[in-house]
C-alpha cells in the first residue's frame, strides 16, 4: 500500500513535487517533475495506493474559478464515489 503527496505548481512548465510512502512511512520515491508529467510518474504506483494527498491552491487569479488539469481530474467519473471535491466552499452550490 502506498501514500502518495504531491505539490502542485501553477503552470505544467513548472515543477511539481512528489514523494510516496509505503506501509512502514518508508519513502519509495521523492523527486520534483515537470507539472505535465505528474501522472506518468505517479503510475506505477496508483493501483496500490491508499491515499494521495494533494497541496495546491484551488484556484488560479483571484477567486475567478479557473480549474487546473489536475483540479478538473478529480471532478471526473472514477473519483465521485469518494465526494472528492477540488471546489473552495465559495464555488460549492447547496
């Protein structure tokens, strides 16, 4: 079982951090990727992971609610059982 946490950067130019933990919190991997080849470094690990823990701001600009790539992956079909929502409450509707 793995864990993995990543820390988004703005744009896909740019570097994203990753690092992935087993069962024992030993790190497996630790290493900074351009933000476009976040999920090809991620892969060999996703069928074993437990929980991926992510770090970035929600929105690009001033509350004017542009999704990332990454933002508008976890609105998609495979991720509703689990509720996960990349919205700030301001952006929720009840």
């Amino acid at each position: 079982m793995f864990f993995i946490g990543i820390d988004l950067s703005w744009k896909d130019k740019k570097t994203t951090g990753i690092c992935i933990l087993d069962e024992n919190r030993k790190i497996r991997s630790s290493r900074v990727v351009q933000g476009a080849k976040l999920l090809t470094a991620i892969q060999p690990f996703i069928k074993k992971t437990a929980v991926i823990a992510v770090d970035a701001p929600l929105t690009i600009g001033k509350g004017k609610g542009k999704l990332r790539l990454f933002e508008k992956f976890l609105l998609t079909k495979p991720f509703r059982p689990w509720r996960t929502n990349p919205l700030p409450p301001a952006f929720i509707k009840s």
